[in-house]
C-alpha cells in the first residue's frame, strides 16, 4: 500500500534526531546488528535506513516510501545492488526530506524546518561514520516537485563538504541534468563521480 500522509509533520510530534538515534534499535522485530533504521518503528518520517558495515554507500532520494528492514521496496532493493556490486559492504538510504509519501506530489507544500534540521543532524552523522563519505546522488526529476528541496539540498552540500564527502551518480542524467533515480538500474551499474556544486548552478 501507498504511504499517505495522514497530516502536515508540523502538526504532528517529531522525534529529535538524537533520541530517535539513542533509542534505535530498542522496538524490536528486526536484527539491530544488521540494520540502522530511524526511528526505529514506522511513523510518518523516516531520517535513516540501511545495513550496517565498514564500507557504507550512502544513497540520496528525495523523500521515504514504505520501506523497512527486511521489507526494502524496490527502489531499496535496486540501491543495495548496486551498493554491493560497486565494492560496498553496506548501504544507508537518505532522503532530501524526510516525510513518508510514496507519490511525491502527496509531499507537503511547506518545510517543517524542525524536521528539516533533524534531518540534517542524521545527515551529519551518517557522514562522520567514514573517512571519506561516499555519497551517491539519486533523487531523479523528482527535485523539482517541490521549491524547498533545493535549499534542504544547499544544507546537505555544504554538510558535505565539512565531511569530504565524494558525490557519484550511477546510471545516464535525465534531459534536465538529474541523477537517475535507482529503480530499473542495472545492479551492475558503476558510479560516475559527479560535480555537485556544477549541478547545482546549471540545474537547479
């Protein structure tokens, strides 16, 4: 089933990153050895979902579908793929913004800047897990469907480069220059290493 929103986040009681971070792993129903997922029970937002490792991919949509551990959709199934066939030992799934809706358009029409600097501080985190993040930018056409996505985007760069983070994309640039998003990606496809701060300034 779709993910519908069921209200605005702003109106609804949103875990700080932290605690949702110190509580993981506590509601139980999957092994917390092999994955990191944020919150850890299914709510309206998601901050962080993936396999733990050495050598993590961290992967960039837009905004969280339905998925769960050991209930990856297809997109994360793609994304673990092509993790595992690029000489990754694990994947963390990352979204510009963090609302639950499996039609981009359900998304909501203003930022929850709450939410927003939550969403960064995982970001954050999930950077300072490597010596040199790899960060593969996947989120398709899809960045247009909202104004504020651009500027959540903005925050992730620079965050970014605080971490020497190294950004790839995998699969041909759509027409208006996006990275592809990883549904229908070959598990074989590489990563092409991918000039952020040029996409951003001719794209967006």
């Amino acid at each position: 089933m779709p993910h519908v929103p069921s209200a605005p986040t702003a109106e609804l009681s949103i875990l700080p990153f932290a605690d949702a971070m110190a509580r993981s792993g506590q509601s139980g129903g999957y092994d917390a050895e092999k994955w990191l997922y944020v919150p850890d029970f299914y709510t309206e937002y998601r901050y962080l979902l993936g396999t733990r490792g050495e050598k993590p991919l961290v992967c960039i949509g837009i905004n969280p579908s339905t998925a769960e551990p050991d209930r990856l959709d297809p997109t994360l199934q793609s994304v673990e793929r092509v993790a595992k066939n690029n000489g990754y030992d694990s994947f963390l799934m990352f979204n510009v913004y963090a609302q639950r809706a499996t039609r981009p358009n359900d998304m909501e029409r203003v930022c929850n800047e709450a939410l927003h600097r939550a969403n960064m501080e995982a970001f954050d985190y999930i950077l300072s897990l490597s010596e040199q993040p790899a960060v593969w930018a996947a989120w398709g056409n899809i960045i247009e469907q909202r104004a504020y996505l651009k500027d959540c985007l903005a925050d992730m760069i620079a965050i970014g480069e605080r971490h020497g983070a190294q950004w790839y994309t995998a699969g041909r640039r759509s027409v208006k220059g996006h990275p592809h998003h990883p549904l229908y990606l070959k598990a074989t496809s590489p990563l092409d290493v991918f000039d952020i701060r040029a996409y951003c300034a001719e794209c967006l």
